[in-house]
C-alpha cells in the first residue's frame, strides 16, 4: 500500500501499522503539513526498557518525516494504577518517586529525538501539569459526563478482571479517564493530533479520540503498533534476567550489545526495520543472508541498535568487547563487572560465587549450569558446584571472568569491605 505521506510509508514498510482509526484521513492530514503527534510514558520505574523502545522509533520517525513528537510523561497518571491486564492492582507510587524515575529517565529520549524550540523540534510534557491541579467536581462535570460505565465495562483489562471475580478498585477504574483526557489538553496546548502507542493501549487512545470530539469537536487520530514478540513467543526486551533496561546504569552497553546479537536467525530482519535506521535495501541484504552469515547480520544489528541507544563510543567498546570475549577467548574492557566482599566468599562453593556474581538465580540453579558442563572460571572448566573457592582466586589482582555458557559473562572483582 502506497501512502501520500513519508511518515506512513516508512511505518507501513517496518511494519509498525497495526491499527488506525482513519487511515486515510490521517495520510491526508499528514500530507498538509507539520502535524503534532505524541505517545505516554508512565514512569513506574527509573528506567525504561526496549518495550519502550518499540514505540520511541516511532516518534523517532515521526521527527524525520518532519513532524512534531512529544513524549508525555505520565507524572500524574503514574499516580494513579493502571488498570493491566494483571491480576493484581499495581502498588502506589509516592510524587517523590515518580518526580526521580522522570529525572532518570529522560536521557533516553534526548538520544532518539531533537528537543528544542523549533517547528519540528520534540517537546517533552508531564500530565501532571494539568491533572494535579484538576479538581475533582468540576472534573467530573467537564469530563466525566463523557464516559459510560456500560463502555468501559468492554475494557479487556477490566473484563479480565471481573470474569476472575477479582477486585478493581476505584482509584483504577479513574485511569482511562485521565489518560483519555491527556489528548483533549495536548490538543488544546500543542494542537496535537495524533496519538500512537502499542496494540495493548488501543481503547485508551480510542477514548481520548472520542473525548476530543466531544468536547472540542476536534479530528483527531489514533495509529498503534502490533504486539512484538519474538520467533518463540518470547515478549520483546524481556530475557531469563528481567527487562533489558535503556539506562546504562540499569543495563550496560556491552550487556544491551549482547541482547541484540542474542536475537533469534528468524526475528533479525523485523528487528533492523524496528530498531535500526538503515535503509530498507542494505535490511534486505542483510536479512537474505543464511547459514553462519546471519551472525555477521546480528553483530550489524547490535552495533546500530546500541550505538542509537548509547552512543557511537560505546558502540565500538561493546563491539570490541565481545571480539576479545568471543573471538580472542580474552577479557573485554567493557564486560559487567561485579564486586564480591572477601569476606562473603571465605568457605564459600563455587555455586555461591555463580550467584553472587548475577550469573545463576539461585545456588540450585548455579549447581545445574555447573553439573552441565556450562560454567568456566576465567577459562577453565568447572566440574563440582561444591568446590570451594580457593586462595589464589581471593588472591588475585585483577577481576577474574566468569562464564555462564558461551553468551554470560561477569568480572569478579574482589574488594575487602
């Protein structure tokens, strides 16, 4: 399909299209002009992860095509659970909180998009500028009449929850009505009219469409992104650790590295149309590769996603790196390292030190990876999970690497206190 404007041709090709709510008329608009767009980001944690990514590259695109993003940080909603399709209610975050894991992560955006004062320059706005000082009836004449309890009962997240006989309570059921009206007031402040976001946040942006028209007769529209999973079913940005967080401090850049030459032979190609910015025939060369070739792909994949994430420098370091790792069997400058009191590791197993140091989950754990043949210190085999650690291990001056299969490694450093 053919589009009018370059923003919907370059999402239709990355395959970023999965819904809209008109298409046509949004191409239309898109074509008249600089137009303003936006996608919500609550920050429930002081970092975001390659989930988030996922829609970040759209406003990202967004700006390139010659639009205007804004990234909303959901200071107010954030306050506020949202109603997931988990069975239990989110835990309520404290201002102070919130106000921290804003600060630390917006850094991240910086990376992706062009802030300042210009036509298409991004802009960064908190929704708590105007939901903190709402009050509550005045709220509630405004823009509550808007919503029918029969309407947000068809709300997957609140189906699931009811069907379960689980408790929702109020403070949740409040959530889609503030982020519904987040794009009335980015309409009437920024004439934003678009939002974007994943497949999963659809009725929200539906919502805040229709609220728009309502109380402001305002068009607007909505364009979401299809749910990313891996080959294997896997959630994107999720591995046996946890998230794979955006923040350096959360997740190096060699680690970061590591995840995307990690991805599946099958999943490459989607993922240098997601993630990457090169172009469209240099994806298909690299995507039409086989055999051991598909490596040399992944190493492409990982040094154009880290380098976006982390910077060119940091790029080449995870690059070089993971050659002296992988290919020289030596010890990269840029590996995670973890420190170990001394103390800690006085009669301790080597198991221990495989958990100590983040490798293994748990010390049953550590004795599997172990008794398969799968653990190293620095390059030598490890047989018994119950030896214990000797004295010139602690004695060492340098950080020792250890290995978790071919793909984990950790410098230990041992410290005295």
């Amino acid at each position: 399909m053919k589009f009018k404007s370059d923003f919907l041709n370059i999402m239709n090709e990355r395959g970023f299209i999965h819904q809209a709510s008109d298409l046509a008329g949004l191409d239309a608009k898109l074509s008249e002009g600089v137009c303003t767009g936006y996608i919500g980001y609550d920050p429930t944690g002081p970092s975001l992860h390659v989930g988030h990514l996922y829609t970040i590259m759209m406003l990202r695109w967004f700006q390139v095509c010659g639009h205007r993003p804004i990234s909303l940080m959901g200071g107010g909603t954030a306050l506020i659970p949202d109603p997931t399709l988990k069975d239990k209610t989110r835990p309520l975050l404290t201002p102070e909180s919130i106000a921290g894991n804003i600060e630390s992560i917006k850094t991240v955006f910086s990376k992706f998009l062009t802030y300042g004062d210009g036509p298409t320059d991004a802009v960064m706005v908190n929704n708590y500028d105007w939901l903190g000082g709402a009050r509550y009836i005045d709220f509630l004449r405004e823009v509550g009449t808007h919503f029918t309890i029969n309407r947000m009962l068809t709300f997957e997240s609140v189906k699931m929850r009811l069907d379960r006989e689980l408790p929702m309570t109020f403070i949740e059921f409040n959530y889609m009505v503030l982020q519904g009206y987040d794009f009335v007031e980015l309409y009437r402040r920024y004439g934003t009219v678009l939002q974007m976001g994943g497949s999963d946040q659809w009725g929200n942006i539906i919502n805040g469409l229709e609220l728009g028209r309502k109380m402001d007769g305002a068009a607007l529209f909505a364009l979401t992104a299809p749910l990313l999973t891996t080959s294997s079913g896997a959630k994107m940005g999720k591995t046996e650790g946890g998230a794979v967080w955006l923040n350096a401090d959360q997740c190096s850049p060699y680690g970061y590295w590591q995840f995307w030459r990690n991805t599946e032979d099958a999943d490459v190609g989607r993922m240098l149309k997601v993630f990457t910015d090169l172009p469209m025939d240099e994806i298909a060369r690299l995507e039409g590769l086989g055999g051991a070739e598909i490596n040399e792909a992944k190493k492409i994949l990982a040094f154009e996603a880290t380098r976006l994430c982390h910077g060119q420098e940091a790029a080449l370091a995870a690059a070089e790196t993971a050659r002296k790792v992988f290919e020289e069997g030596g010890v990269g400058n840029d590996l995670p390292v973890a420190e170990v009191r001394r103390a800690d590791l006085m009669g301790a197993s080597v198991a221990d030190l495989f958990v100590r140091a983040g490798l293994s989950a748990s010390k049953g754990e550590a004795r599997r990876l172990i008794e398969g043949g799968g653990a190293r210190v620095g390059d030598v085999l490890v047989s018994d999970p119950a030896g214990q650690i000797d004295g010139a291990f602690l004695s060492a001056g340098g950080p020792i690497k250890l290995s978790a299969g071919k793909k984990k490694h950790v410098l230990v450093r041992v410290i005295e206190s």
